[in-house]
C-alpha cells in the first residue's frame, strides 16, 4: 500500500471516534447512565473485534507480548473514562477542546521519543487545528459556560491517553496481525474501563437488552474499528502525521450533530470546520513533498 492509503485509513479511525458522541447523546437522551453506556460500548466492542479476530490471520504470541498488548489498551479504556468525567463538569464545546490538545501532544511525543523536531509546515497545520477547533466546538458562537479545574484536569488527561494510545499503535509489537493486536487492544481497554467504572447494571437484563443497540453502535465505531485501522495505518505514518489525521473526529461530530440531531450549527462552527480539514490537508502536502524529496535524493545518490 502507499503512504497516501495509510494516511486514508488512519483518518477514518479519526472519523470513526467523531460518529460517537452524538450516539452517546442519544443514549442518554433514552435514560441510560454513563456506567451502562460506556460499559456496553467496550464489552460489545470487545466481542466484535474478537469475533473476527477468530477467522482472521494470528500469530502465536508469548505472555510477555500479550501482556504488552493488553497493557497498551488501557489507553483506549481511559480515554472515554477521562472523556466522560470531564463531560460532567463542562460543557461538550470545552470538553471536547481540551480532548482535541491531542493534536500537539502528538507531536511532542514524537518531538521527545523520535528525536523528530517538529518541521515549520506541521507547527502552522497545528495552529490552523487548534483555531479550526475552537470554532468548530461553537465557542465563539454560543459560549463554553463556566470552567472547572476539575473538567479542565479531565479533559487534558483524556488528550494524554487519547495521544498515549495513538502513538502505542504505531510502535508496539508491529509485527503482529491487525486484527489480533487490535483485539488486545480493545480487550486491555474493556478490563480498564470494567475496574473503574464498574457498570454493575448491565447484568441486569432489561437494563442489558434496552442499552445494547448504542452500545453494538458505540463498541463498532469506538472499539473494534478505531484500534484496527490504527494498527494498520500508525506504523507507516507515525504518531506525529497520525495526530493530525485523527483531528477528523470532530467535523464528523459537528455534521452527525446537524444531520442526527438537528442541532443547529453556526456559520462560525462551519468554518471550523473546513479549518480542521484544511489543517489535515496541509500537514499531509507538507510530509508528502518531503518524503518526495528523500526519495529523490535517494535516487539520485543510488545513480
């Protein structure tokens, strides 16, 4: 595959996180707590991905790298657990501000564990980012209420995980099927997120049955699928390009939002929108113009 496909897949793993909040909004709007919801969506996630995962390619592993795999999901699992506590002292327009941090963390990982300085054309598609996501979130237009050092620590620890588990798909035990590394994943993320939030309901089986459809929609598009194209796409394009891929989750969230929900969404929100997507755009034309230019120079080097 090339690079460009790489990068495809990776942004579809950040489109795919976009499509949850608005399901989560639902789900909520039906009567079901944070607990259920967020305990359905990573047990059926968990089941999904690992149904697959028996028909598919798998390598034997040893304990020390299961162990490895599992330990790199408690990430995925403390993201929507970070997500979801600072949701319950801010607005969804802060929230998801500070979520979206991740998109410099990204490179200050890579900047920090690669030794790769961030290039001049990556700081400015981060700064459009950021903008782009202060104006998509509907900040400007409509006001983030009142912020808590509560919400605020939550939601930074969220863009750590969040970071921490991007730039895990892309380093760790990369020489193992797609579909079984991801299936450790969501595993790891699934004991995480049943130690802390501890969703005691969902043994109940009226509570089980009436929250299983989110949560089959919400452990497809947050679970099984996310892990899976990461696996596929992070090792060739790296955490730094893969932070800014994965910023496609919130104009998915803003569109769903107006689509599903028929939310209005402000002209300002709009052009934040169409910021974030030219944010992407130019990191990838900047990284394509340079690996064009190693391999030339490869080339010429080689003749």
């Amino acid at each position: 595959m090339k690079t460009w496909q790489y990068a495809l897949i990776v942004f579809l793993g950040g489109c795919c996180y976009g499509a949850l909040s608005t399901f989560v909004k639902l789900a909520y709007s039906a009567g079901f707590t944070v607990a259920e919801v967020t305990g359905s969506q990573y047990l059926m996630g968990a089941l999904l991905i690992w149904m697959v995962a028996l028909f598919s390619k798998k390598k034997k592993l040893t304990l020390a790298k299961i162990g490895k795999l599992l330990l790199s999901g408690i990430p995925l699992g403390l993201t929507g657990v970070f997500y979801y506590q600072s949701l319950q002292t801010l607005h969804a327009s802060l929230a998801i501000i500070f979520l979206f941090q991740f998109v410099w963390i990204g490179s200050l990982f890579e900047w920090v564990f690669y030794k790769k300085t961030p290039t001049i054309g990556k700081v400015v598609s981060i700064g459009i980012l950021v903008v782009g996501s202060i104006l998509a979130a509907g900040i400007i237009a409509e006001g983030s209420g009142e912020i808590t050092w509560q919400g605020t620590v939550w939601g930074l620890l969220s863009a750590l995980t969040y970071t921490t588990f991007i730039f895990l798909s892309s380093t760790v035990e990369n020489d193992t099927p797609p579909v079984q590394k991801s299936a450790l994943f969501a595993t790891g993320g699934l004991i995480t997120v049943l130690i802390l939030v501890q969703p005691t309901e969902l043994f109940h089986v009226p509570v089980f049955m009436g929250v299983a459809p989110y949560g089959l929609y919400l452990g497809l598009l947050g679970v099984a699928l996310p892990p899976l194209l990461l696996s596929i796409g992070m090792p060739h394009i790296g955490p730094g390009l893969g932070t800014i891929l994965t910023a496609s989750e919130l104009p998915v969230a803003v569109i769903l939002s107006s689509l599903v929900l028929a939310e209005h969404v402000s002209m300002s929100q709009w052009i934040g929108v169409i910021l974030i997507l030219g944010g992407i755009v130019a990191g990838n034309v900047k990284i394509s113009k340079a690996k064009m230019k190693s391999v030339s120079l490869e080339r010429e080097s080689v003749s």
